[in-house]
C-alpha cells in the first residue's frame, strides 16, 4: 500500500468535507439525538460509501479515458459551477434589492 497517497488521500477529504453540508447535518443529528454513536456509525459509513463509489466512477474512468482529459473535465466543470453560483448569487441580490425597493 502506497502510505504517500494514503495520507494524501485522507488529508484531502478531511480538508474538503471540513463545514460540508454533510458535517453541518451530522452536527444538526447529532445535537437533536439521544445515542451520538448511531449519527457516528451512520455519518461514517454514508461517507465511506460515497467515497467508494467516487473511487469506483474515478478507476472506471481512468480506464476509458487520458488522465489529463479527465483533469480537464473536472476542471471545466468546476469553472462552470463556479459561474453559475456566481451568476445565481448576483441574480439573487438584484432579487432582493428589488424586493427592497418596492417597500420603500
């Protein structure tokens, strides 16, 4: 086992999944729940099940296509996210000032 990418992995999505919305719901479980161990087990084993399926999807593409195609489709798309969260941001706030135009 290559311990380099082990750690790299690990570090990676703990980095990533630090105020996730998938910790802010383990966080609301866990603070309306009796038993802490049963959010525990459920949280971690819903994250080891999407990572497998992540890992599974990633070597399933790796195979089909270059590496580099599929850095730059990643790339692309999170550019493409990044846009239109901007863009819906922008078309919220001018929502709101409108909103606030018309009680004025």
């Amino acid at each position: 086992m290559n311990l380099q990418l082990l750690g790299l992995a690990f570090v990676t999505v703990f980095i990533s999944e630090l105020g996730d919305k998938s910790q802010l719901a383990a966080i609301a479980l866990g603070g309306s729940s009796k038993s802490v161990r049963a959010v525990f087990l459920g949280t971690s084993a819903a994250l080891v099940v999407a990572s497998f399926f992540g890992v599974w999807l990633g070597e399933g593409v790796g195979h089909l296509f270059p590496a580099h195609w599929v850095k730059l489709a990643a790339a692309v798309g999170f550019a493409i996210m990044g846009v239109r969260l901007l863009l819906l941001r922008e078309a919220d706030n001018a929502e709101t000032e409108e909103a606030l135009d018309e009680r004025a």
